[in-house]
C-alpha cells in the first residue's frame, strides 16, 4: 500500500466489455467470464469480463469507425472526444485478443468472423501492429455501434495500482464464437449473472467489485436486448468505492449507496 503522505498514483485509463448473448438454453441473458492466472500482478485470480489498458496504439480514428463517434462516447463518460476514442479502440482490441470476439466488420457488411483472423489475432497480441494499422489494411470499420457505455469506475486513490475504466456493454455478434484461448486465463465461459453472484456466494468464484456490482445489476434485465436498451439511456457518474483496512479485512462500499458493502481477506 502506498504510504499515507505519498500522493495518489494516477490512474491508468483501462475499458472492459460486458459481452452478452440470449442463453441458448431458452431465455435470459449470459455474459463472458474470464479466470484470470492467479501470479499477475493485477486482479490475479479474479474473475472479470474482458479488458484491460489503453495502449499506446489505441489511436481512434473516427473516419475507420461505423457508429457514434468519439463525442458521443465522451458525453456519456466524461471525457474529452479523443480520451473516449482511445477507450473504445482499446476495448474493441482487448476484446480481439482476449476471447477471439471481433467488433469489426468491412463496410456496409455483418461483423462475421474472418477466416484469417487467427494470424490477426495473433499479430495484436504479440505488439506487431495495432488495431488501427489491422484495420486499416483489411479495409475493416471499428463497429462503435455495437457498444454501449454501461459505467466508469475509478480505483480508490490509496491503491498503488488504479484504473479509470469504462464497462461498455455489446451483444457478441452472430456467428462469432468467444473462446478461452488467452494466457491470461484459466478458464472463460458464459455465465447468467444469476449463475456467476451464487459461485460467488458459495465460494467458487473471487469477484472484484465492478464485476460485482454489474453482475448485480444485470439480474435486473431478462435480456440482452433489455441491457442494450437501458445501457441507451442510462446515467453514467464516475463511481470511486471507498476501501477501509483492518488488519487483514478489507471493507469495500460505494459512496451514495450505503446499503452496499463487501468484505475481503487479504
């Protein structure tokens, strides 16, 4: 932990991505877990949607991009146009590399997956291109429109490790398959928000409290399209939870929300 006279660390701008789908066995809505390794340095053997850091690459270019453009991302976030351009870049590419889901297409045509993205894949993981530089050479459009901002939440200021993450929301495009081939996880599947809170509550699964907290709000909605349709409309303020120590006891609660609050082992 950071010393208490030491200024906070800023945080690191981050986007992670709620993927949905209709559950095939007959309604309600699944969302895309992933188990990260225990050994990294960061949320190691948590249990969280796909994202992760802005990148250097994470240029968005607005003119490759279908859909609402950089403002309207900022409008809802709070940021300035090219802070939410970078973000949405960011979480279209974490997405590729993590679970294989590609929210891109060539233009005027459904986001179907490529034969060849595998070598694309593999190209963005291994830092030999961007996704800008990827879809500019196969004449693909970033699709903005599939994504919708769903929340921004801030590390508490005494971690020694914070991000500035934005949670969008998008339904995995027809025909695309999301996989668990990463080395940054053990395991990945689709979940029921239901299915993923009581793995929780019986001890099977560690969740950090965004992912709680959105799991949480997800049990609300009976389906992808009902996520979509208020993630439309919904309000987004920055949400910083509070963290109180005791010992090894960590109390988590949310300000404006005194009626949630979890407690960690550290």
């Amino acid at each position: 932990m950071s010393s208490p006279s030491a200024p906070p660390v800023v945080p690191r701008p981050a986007a992670t991505v709620v993927l949905l789908r209709d559950d095939p066995a007959g309604g309600g809505t699944q969302v895309f877990l992933q188990r990260r390794v225990r050994g990294m340095a960061f949320a190691g053997g948590m249990t969280v949607f796909p994202g992760g850091g802005v990148s250097a690459g994470d240029v968005g270019d607005p003119a490759c991009w279908c859909g609402p453009g950089p403002e309207r991302f900022g409008d809802r976030l709070g940021l300035p146009p090219d802070a939410a351009a970078s973000l949405v870049t960011a979480a279209v590419r974490e997405t590729f590399e993590e679970c294989g889901v590609l929210l891109a297409s060539r233009p005027g045509a459904a986001p179907d997956p490529a034969a060849d993205a595998g070598p694309w894949r593999d190209e963005l993981v291994g830092r030999r291109t961007t996704l800008p530089a990827l879809l500019a050479a196969h004449d693909l459009e970033l699709r903005a429109d599939l994504l919708l901002p769903w929340a921004r939440w801030i590390t508490p200021p005494d971690n020694p490790r914070r991000y500035d993450t934005a949670f969008l929301v998008a339904r995995v495009p027809e025909g695309q398959v999301a996989d668990d081939a990463t080395t940054e996880a053990v395991e990945a599947r689709w979940w029921s928000p239901a299915e993923a809170l009581a793995g929780r509550e019986a001890g099977e699964l560690s969740l950090m409290a965004p992912t709680l907290h959105t799991l949480q709000e997800l049990t609300r909605y009976p389906s992808p399209a009902a996520v979509l349709a208020a993630a439309a409309t919904r309000a987004i303020t920055p949400i910083t939870p509070h963290m109180r120590r005791e010992g090894r006891v960590a109390t988590i609660t949310l300000p404006g929300d005194p009626d949630w609050r979890i407690e960690e082992t550290t």
